[in-house]
C-alpha cells in the first residue's frame, strides 16, 4: 500500500493507493497547517496517512513508500527537503501577508523518513510532468516540459530523457523568470515584480486589471475589444516563457494545464503557438504544444506518479 | 592522434591533439567555406585536417577521432547533424545579408562519419562548458552552465551531473530568449526582434547605441554617466537572461567568457551579480557567477574538450 500527498499553500490532501494503476481510496483534504512548530505540515501529513488507513482497516505499517507533490521552492537542511514557500511560511513572506507563524522553512521530508521506508519528495510541476509522462500527454517524449497555468505558474522539465531536479531539487521555476516589460510595478508572492507569475497567474491578473480571469477570457471570446487586448498581452508573455524553455531545452513537446488555461485551452492555444513557435524555425518547427492528456485530473495523479 | 575541429561564421580552426593534456599542434585557420554545395564546409574540414596531418608528418589514416565544436543551430538529416546557422546558410539568412550561397542547411556530420570511425559534434556552448567542467571553473559541480558573452550570446548546461542536449543537439540556445522589451525593434542575426542576443551582444550593441562595446564599456569606466547608464541596460538584459537560467535549472554555479564580457570582467561582474542574485533568495543564494576559469583560452579548449 502506498499514500500520495499533496502540498499547496491553501490545502494538503492524502490518498491511499493499493497498486500501480488501482484508483485512489479514502482521500481527505484539509486546509495546510500554518501554526505551531515548522514540523506542524509534516504532522499534519502524518496524522492524516494514519487516519486514512484507519477509514480502510489498514495497518499504517504498511504503508511501503510515501509520494509528496508539494508546492516549493524546497531548501536542503542535512540532505533533507524542506519547504521555503511563502504561501506556507511567514518568516518568508513577511508581516503584510499575515500568516500566523514566523517559519524561515517548513520540515518535510526527514520527519516523513523516519516513519516511512520509501519517500520521494519533488516539486508539483515535476510531479505533474512524471504523470503526464506516465499516463498523458508527454508519454514516450525525451524532451518535454508540462506547464501549469493556474493561480501560479508551475513547470517541470525533462531533457534527454531525464526529469530535471537541480541542486535542491527546484528546476522548473519558470514561473518566476522575466520574459517580458508589460508590468514592472505588479508583484508575484515570491516577492518578484513583473515575473511571468505576477504577470498572467490568477492573482496577479485580478490585481492588474481589476476582474478575475475567467472573466476577463469570457469577455475576449464574446468579442470584447479590451478583453481581447489584455487576452493577447498575457499569451505574448505566457507564449514568451513557452518559447524560452523550447530554445533553451531543445524541447520537442510541451502540454500545458492548469484552471486558466484548461477552461479557454481552444482560446488561448492558437495565440500561444504563435508566441511560442515562430521564432527560430529550426528550433521551433514541429515543436507542439497540446493540453494535458490527464486534463483536470493531473494534479490527482501527481504525488501517484513518483511511486514506481 | 585526435583532431579537433572550431567552426563559426568567419572561420574554421583545425588542430591536432596527440593526448589529453599534450598541446594542440598544427592549428590553423581559414575564413569558413560559404560558397558551392552545401558539403562545403565539410570538405574544407577534411582538407585541413589532411594538411595538418601532412605539416606533422602523420598518416591521416591515424587520426582516431574528431571533436567539433561548431556554431549553430543544428538540424538532423538521416539522424546526422547539419548546420543550419543564418551566418553559414544564405538559404536561411535571406538576400539582404548577401551570402554567396542558398543552402538551407550545410552538411557536417555525415562527412565526417564517412572518414572517421569516432566523431563528436556539440554547439560550441556546449563544448565550451565542457572545456570549463574538465579544466576551467566548473570542475566538479553537477549543476552549472557557461555562458559566453561576445558578438554573439551562446550557453552550455549541465543538470544533475549531465550536459544538456535536447532533440537536435541545440539545448543551451537562450541568448535567443526573450526576457524584456527594452528595444523591439533591433533585429538578431537569427531573425528574432528584440531577443537576448540583438540587445547586448557585440553586433547589436553597436546597431543600438552607434559605437562599438569596448568604447562603451571604456567610458563607463570613465564615469561617462551616458555610457553607464548603457551597461547598466545591459547588465540588466543579461542578468535577467543569467537569473532566468538558474531558476528554471536550480544551477549552483555559471561561469562567464567571451569578448564583451572578459575585457571588462571586473566591471560587469558585481552588476551581473545584482541583476541575477538578488530576486527569489531560496533559488539564488549561494549561487556564483565566476569568470571562465580558462579565460580567453575556452575557445581553443572547446573542441578539444568533446573527446575522452
């Protein structure tokens, strides 16, 4: 028996899965843990693999190896990932933001070690791409990246045939490049102004231009002008970051999902590919951008993915 | 025997190596071959190596292997890399740029391989990095790139202790990424508007600004506040192009070369450093950016570097 979990800054959620392929079983959800001591996420995961075990009538022993999808940037403290996430840790983010804890990083992976033999920690865009790669989109590609655009912007990276960690295991924090000029003022929470984050995700398009952006995507595909403006400035960036892995990676797909994006995809894909592959036609040519295979579904399929 | 080959837009460079570690005998060098078929270069290639082999009184038979460390981008032809690079191939770059040739690709590796049982071919970012990771400044580190700052922009990576290829062998092409809108306008040699490489690298420097980097850099030094104003522009294009590259990779170090930058190194440095060091601390910190270890000699180590 394994347990899938899953880190974001608004909530953890914990699933059982008895085998490759077996659906998940007694899922639970709850809102992340954000007082206390820095070990609070890791107890809180803990607590709910045994309750669910508990739901199922199973020993927690056996519980074989553990797969964390979880939000980052992760930090190493004695070859341990910890979570440096501002969304989770008000020693980062500062007093405007409110959180009610002062965590320079949050404990994870050894507190999950020392209950558990097998535990893989990656971040949710890595997570994201092994399941794409496994059941979606990306299967049998060497050189592909899966994006998600969402209320952030994640992305998880695979060259030659290998998913790419770095040296804390962050690669894939795209999200937070600068491609572009469009808005220097307008701040990510990484701290960032005019990163592609601040620029197109959720939070940052509600803030730029005053509605959120499922409305703003409804407005531009009944033919609003001003809509269809602001629509177009967020695919010259978003289509930017998309043609700046290509080039940078040599990339031959890319499958893109999260809630901005999978609910205008047929919108929004046409602009992309225009951003992202005309420049450069012997790198860009036949280079495809395509949804997500998993569609909504790959965030379930996440944490599942980095079990063998 | 090995033959070690550096091919770019103006010339080609030819040498042979007896060992690892023994000097490069009988270099030399030839404008690149622009006119004929488009097996051009290739057959230039072979000629020079048999006039170096002839010069030191060896057997071209002798030559075991061949490492080329060549400008790009690349395409592959029957699985074999040929170069389709705008200031080779008159058939990519147009009528304007006035090449004596309409190739649209020029044939490289086939050639080669018809002659010489061993034969490695890299873009000359990539072979440079390998120059810096087996005698420069990146010996040892698993999570790195090189970055060469001259008339043009090129880069080679290495994640998780491996260099980065990609599909076609172009991995490390970010000097055509866009991270700012700083001048849309300018046009790069690859035909992009506005990408790394038009806005800092020596040729367009000087379309920009009407003078050339080394008298621009000069007067910054000088305190020209007109002229500083310029590097810091630049130093913001690069360092965002440098930040961009560790937050999407998590690199631990990049080492820097090339014309523009080595002249004026201790300059630009700690303005680099700014620009690329200072946003999102937890992928940031700790991160250097160091002069190439192998100065203005990585060129000369590049194609060498390719062979065990």
């Amino acid at each position: 028996m394994r347990a899938c979990v899953d880190i974001g800054g608004t909530k953890v959620a914990v699933s059982l899965s008895a085998a490759d392929g077996a659906p998940l079983l007694a899922r639970r959800s709850e809102p992340t843990a954000k007082t206390g001591d820095n070990d609070a996420v890791a107890v809180q995961i803990l607590r709910m693999i045994d309750a669910a075990c508990a739901e199922q009538g199973i020993d927690a022993a056996a519980i074989a190896c553990v797969g964390v999808s979880t939000c980052g940037p992760f930090v190493l403290q004695d070859g341990q990932i910890e979570l440096a996430a501002p969304n989770i840790c008000g020693g980062l983010s500062g007093p405007a933001r409110g959180l009610p804890n002062s965590w320079r990083s949050a404990q994870l992976e050894a507190p999950l070690r020392r209950r558990f033999a097998r535990v893989r920690v990656e971040n949710d865009g890595v997570a994201a791409l092994e399941a794409e790669r496994r059941w979606g989109a990306l299967q049998g590609l060497s050189h592909c990246a899966y994006v998600t655009w969402s209320t952030g912007v994640g992305v998880g990276l695979c060259v030659d045939g290998r998913i790419l960690r770095g040296k804390n295991g962050n690669a894939g924090h795209a999200g937070h490049s600068y491609v572009a000029d469009d808005d220097n003022e307008v701040q990510c929470g990484c701290g960032n102004f005019g990163d592609v984050e601040a620029l197109v995700a959720g939070a940052g398009v509600a803030h730029r231009f005053g509605r959120e952006p499922a409305e703003i995507m409804a407005a531009a595909q009944r033919g609003d002008p001003q809509a269809l403006q602001v629509v177009d400035g967020l695919c010259r960036v978003m289509g930017r970051m998309l043609y700046n892995l290509v080039v940078t990676l040599d990339l031959e797909r890319i499958s893109l999902g999260g809630s901005v994006f999978w609910h205008n995809r047929d919108f929004l894909l046409p602009r992309l590919r225009t951003q992202a592959l005309t420049p450069l036609p012997p790198l860009t040519q036949g280079v495809e951008l395509v949804p997500a295979g998993l569609g909504e579904r790959v965030g379930d399929y996440a944490a599942l993915a980095l079990l063998d």
